[in-house]
C-alpha cells in the first residue's frame, strides 16, 4: 500500500475522454492507496490541493466501489475545485465532467460556485474569469441549473470586463447558441464585434449564423441568397486577421457553391482558386482550428473531417470542364454543405448517465431535406435497375411532387404517415399539405412506389443518424490509428478511403444495433434461420451494396466488379480512385487471427492496383448463445505481408450474425 499524497504525484490522470482509461487508473489508486489515509481529513484536503485531477478520478473510484467515504470525498472535491487556478482548474475540471457519480451528486452547488466566480473576477482577472464561465458553460450541456446560469453571465457582457475576458468569448457564446438556440447571445456577438480584442473572433461567430440561416431558406432562391451573404462575411474575416483558415474553408466553399448554382454547366475561372485554397485550408485541418484555445474537448467529431473531404470532392467535380452537370445538382451541394457545417460545429461531451454524446446545432432545413430526398429518389430511378415497382410511375409521381401546388391537402397526412412514416417525416407532410395529398393519392394507386420510396427514406435518415454517433467516431480513431504506417494513405487517397471507410463503419454500427423488427427483411441474415441453415455471405454484399448506395458514394459503387487484382471483387468504391470492400462469411472461428489467415491474404489480393490498402466485411455466423464481442472489439487493422513488396493494410469489419436476442443470450 502506498501513502494517498506519494501515489497522486507519482501517476499522471489520462485523458479524460477516453472513460475506460480513466475509470481504470481511478480503480487502479484505490486499490493501491493507504485505506488509513482516507480516513484522515486533513491528508485527504492536502492530496486533493496538491493533485486535484488525480484526486477526483479516486473520489469517483471509490463512490463505484461504494466505499462509505465516498461521500466525503467527493465533497472534497466540490470544494477545492472552485477554489483552484488556470491550468490546474481547467485540467481538473475535464476529469470532474467526465465523473458521472461526481456530477450527480454536485452538478447543481458547482454551478453556482462557478457563476460567483466568474462574478468575482470577470473585471480584474480576464484569463481566470473564462476558465470558469467555460467550465460553467459545459456544465450546462448537460445540467439545466448550470445552462441558465452561464446563460445569464453569456448576456450580461459589458465593457467594464477586463479585456482578457471579452477576448475569449465569442468562440463560447457561438457554442451556446448553436446548443442553445437563444436568439438574445447574437446580440452579444454584436457587442462583442465592438471590441478589438474580439472582433474578429465575433464576426466569425455572426457567419456561422447568417450560414445556418442561409441553410433554413425555404427555396433555392433564398437559400443562396443567404449564402452569398454570408460568403461576404467569412471574406470580411479573413481580411481582418491572417491564418484564418477556419474563415477560409467556409468561404472557398461558398464561393464555389454560389458559382456553381449561377452556372451549373461551367463554373467562373475563379473557382479553381477557390479549390486551391479550399484544398490547402482542409490540409491544414482548418475545420478543427475555431475552438483550438477551449481544449480538445471542443473540437468537432472526428467525422467532421469526413463531411468536408465528401463536400469539397463535390466542388471539385463541380469546377472539372468534364463533369456530368446531369447528376450535379445545387440540392446535393447544399445538402452537404449542411452536413459538413453541423459536423464542424459539433462538440463531443460526457452525457449525466456517462455515456459519450455528441451534440451538433439544431438546422431546420426542412426544403434542403426535402429536395434532397426528391433529387436522390430520382436518382436511383435513373442510375438503378429498379424491378420491384413501376419505375415509369414512380417518376410521374416524383415530378408532380417538384411541381405540386398548395391547395389544402385535408386530412391526407395522417394517410400518408400510416403508410410511410419514414417517406411523410422527410417531405414534411404536416407543414406542407398539398405533398401530403399528392402522397395520399399515391398510397391509393400505387403503393409499391410509395413503398419503395419510404424505405429509400428510411435509408437516408438512419445513415445520417449515424453521422454523429460518437461510436463511430471511436471506431474510426482506432482504425486511423492503425493506418499510421500506411504510406499510401495520403492527400485525396486519404479523403476517398476515409469517406468510404466511415460509411461501412456507419453501417456497421446500425447493423449493431438493428432489430429483426425495425430492420425489416433486410437485415433477417442477421439473426438465426428457422430452418437451421446458414446465411451466405451474398445477403451481407447486398446489404452493404444498399446502405453505400443510400448515401453520398451512390455513383460511385459497384457489386461484383469484373478485372480488379486479376478478380471480380464483390464491392467497390472508385472516385478518382478505386477501393475494394471483400466480403466474406465465416462459420466457425471468427478470433483477429483467424480472420486474418483466412482472408486477409485476398482482401489485399485486390490492391495490385492503386493504393495498397482495402476493407474486408465478414459476416460471423459463429455460435452466439454466451454474447456476442462488442463493437468495439470488431473493427482492426491488419498488416498483410507480401513477399519480395511492401505489406499491404486490410480494415476488418465484422459484422455479428446468428445473433439471439440478449434475452436468449446465456452466461458461460
């Protein structure tokens, strides 16, 4: 046993966003500390001044422990926190947020500590005052007590704080509003654009209003009226400070967007600067440069990278002399737009149940999702072999929806949501009658293409569901991780394989958690035949081929391509280059090792050609009756070694079959 003060200095807290790791070295302490010493009072007030982010991940340890001083303890810290400074404060406060038992036992009396701090020091120490109005600020993500009071302190900025105070501020105030949604925090904005220290800062955050509200137009029209707008403001920003890359990558992006919607069949000679800066700005990770001085915790999910590289190849299509301006479309660039500024405004935060949750703006851009679902409707008509429906009718109806009128539909909504919830949520039938009724129709004369388009718009909504999830986010950290080696994966190697490899990723964490109910015949292949038989790995290759279809890589994805790597491949995903997705079904040992013995060897087969790295999706059709591995533990990178070359990388996705329910599930 070690003595509480000698333990705390001699280990180092680890980062408190990753929770195992900090409820492991939490655990670690209290099994290893002196008992004795915490019982005594004034050791424990000591060890906790001393090393206060050590200290809390103890006090959280032993209140999971049930210790009978976890109690204590834990008031020990609500009271040294408050009370700490600069780095020390902040260090200990990202462990504090990341304690749920902490939280629940103390959120509400540290709210009110903080907000009298920052009432003590926002005019004579700048630096101190934000620290805790920060903390102050997460704390309200999550707490509604802390929300209403950091909210109060947002609103009451005034000139007689120090100026350190109001420098740091518009970042904070731009987070609140986009969680928050209070209209009064864009006057604090203005406010704070009177001042120098923070005028820049300030204008940023006024742009990224006039963006979303751009985004929340009701036509084309207006949307991109609004957008030129705002491009007007991101220029403004950058031509007040150098190294804005975060301005930049938003204008570079509307500039070629407004020009594209001018001329959809050939774009100014201007755009190709705009790329050229657009590119540079994205190589230099501008999109998670805004919230740089808040810490790591503000910045945006991982998948935000994702949303820009699938953004920017669309503007760059949209700028090629070549391009097929048939399947470009304003709607689709906007509709990514709208998916890369959410992204890039999100932040990851520990929810009160200690579950990582990741909070994005609220956009309601009801017309961009509408035409979106229409414009990729339309699409899949035109680019797939539709068999199960009338094709020819399914297009009639899509063109009388883009040219409805707005007589009063009645009472057809409800008929519409009955029979396709999913179709009637995305095209808005409550707010816009005259589609519910033209809809309604529908569900009466042909109700196979109604069909067909609900589950089309299910698709959708559960992909972009998955966009932040922050599941996915960790998977894709593990496997970029693991991809580090790679010397292929690099420039727009990276942006294909990224995107391509988040969609899988996305599509296996829905398949996680997907019902034999919810998923409809679909997803059947997961879950045991009736007859005892096994499923073959061609329904998991169908079911990926759908799910990469209903997003953004539609054009670019093919089943059972002919000729890669001397083979037919079951899936590919060729942008400007060409990524293999080996899909395979494994009965009886599906450990890494296995696996990799097994197929690794052909899912690298296919990389002759182009960069040396692929996917390879099995289906486990192993015995699950004693549980089935986490998610987590079904995602790795693997080196495949190649005589007299270079290894080649294989991501490996495993996707669970033959699962029972977690009421059928036994203990071993």
């Amino acid at each position: 046993m070690m003595h509480l003060a000698d333990i705390l200095l001699q280990l180092a807290v680890p980062g408190p966003m990753d929770l195992e790791a900090l409820e492991a070295f939490g655990d670690d302490i209290y099994q290893r500390v002196d008992s004795a010493d915490l019982d005594d009072g004034d050791v424990v007030t000591q060890a906790a001044r001393q090393s206060a982010p050590e200290f809390v991940a103890l006090a959280e340890a032993a209140s999971r422990a049930n210790d009978p001083r976890s109690k204590q303890l834990l008031e020990v810290v609500a009271s040294v926190l408050p009370n700490l400074q600069r780095l020390v404060f902040m260090e200990t406060a990202d462990v504090a947020l990341s304690c749920p038992r902490f939280m629940d036992a103390h959120a509400r009396p540290l709210a009110v500590a903080l907000a009298s701090q920052v009432e003590i020091n926002r005019a004579t120490d700048g630096f101190q005052a934000y620290a805790y109005l920060e903390v102050l600020t997460r704390l309200g993500l999550s707490h509604s007590a802390a929300r209403l009071r950091a909210l109060d302190l947002l609103l009451s900025v005034t000139s007689q704080d120090a100026s350190t105070f109001l420098e740091r501020l518009p970042s904070l105030v731009g987070l609140a509003l986009d969680r928050w949604g209070e209209d009064e925090l864009i006057n604090v904005l203005d406010r704070l654009a009177e001042f120098d220290e923070a005028k820049a800062d300030a204008l940023f955050e006024l742009a990224q209003v006039g963006l979303r509200t751009a985004l929340e137009g009701e036509s084309l029209d207006a949307i991109m009226t609004g957008l030129t707008s705002t491009r007007d403001q991101f220029v403004a920003v950058e031509a007040m400070a150098e190294s804005r890359d975060d301005a930049t990558i938003f204008r570079c992006a509307l500039d070629i967007m407004v020009a594209f919607a001018g001329s959809p069949t050939g774009t100014s000679d201007d755009s190709s600067e705009a790329i050229q800066d657009l590119t540079k700005a994205m190589s230099q990770r501008a999109i998670f440069s805004t919230r740089t001085a808040m810490g790591s915790w503000a910045r945006p999910r991982r998948q935000a990278e994702i949303e820009w590289y699938s953004l920017a190849h669309t503007l760059r299509a949209a700028t090629d002399p070549l391009h097929q301006s048939s399947w470009l479309t304003p709607i689709d660039t906007l509709s990514r737009v709208l998916a890369a500024y959410q992204a890039a405004r999100s932040v990851t935060v520990i929810s009160p149940d200690g579950l990582r949750t990741v909070l994005e703006p609220t956009v309601q851009a009801a017309f961009i999702r509408r035409e979106g679902l229409l414009a990729h409707l339309r699409d899949a008509l035109e680019s797939d072999a539709v068999q199960e429906i009338d094709a020819e009718a399914a297009r009639r109806l899509l063109d009388s929806l883009y040219s409805v009128e707005r007589p009063d539909g009645g009472g057809a909504s409800g008929k519409v949501w009955a029979a396709a919830p999913a179709l009637a949520a995305e095209l808005g039938t409550d707010a816009d009658p005259a589609v519910a009724a033209e809809l309604a129709h529908a569900v009466e004369v042909v109700p196979a293409v109604i069909g067909w388009m609900n589950q089309a718009a299910e698709a959708r909504a559960r992909a972009r569901a998955r966009r932040s999830d922050p599941v996915v986010d960790q998977l894709l950290g593990t496997a970029l991780d693991g991809l580090a080696s790679c010397e292929d994966l690099a420039g727009t190697v990276r942006e294909e394989f990224v995107e391509v490899l988040v969609e899988v990723l996305r599509f296996a964490a829905d398949r996680a958690d997907v019902g034999r109910g919810s998923g409809g015949p679909d997803v059947t292949y997961l879950f045991p035949r009736t007859d005892g038989k096994n499923f073959t790995e061609v329904f998991l290759q169908r079911d990926l081929n759908s799910w990469l279809k209903s997003s953004s890589l539609r054009r670019f994805t093919r089943m059972e391509e002919p000729d890669v790597g001397a083979g037919r491949a079951d899936v590919t995903v060729t942008q400007d280059y060409r990524f293999t997705i080996e899909v395979k079904r494994e009965l009886r040992d599906a450990s890494r090792s296995a696996l990799l013995a097994a197929y690794g060897g052909q899912a690298a087969g296919y990389t002759v050609v182009g960069p040396r790295v692929s996917i390879a999706a099995i289906l486990d059709l192993t015995d699950h009756t004693y549980g089935i591995p986490s998610l987590r533990e079904s995602v790795w990178v693997d080196e495949v070694p190649v005589v007299g070359a270079k290894p080649r990388h294989v991501v490996t996705v495993v996707i669970r079959g033959n699962r029972p329910t977690p009421r059928q599930t036994r203990t071993v």
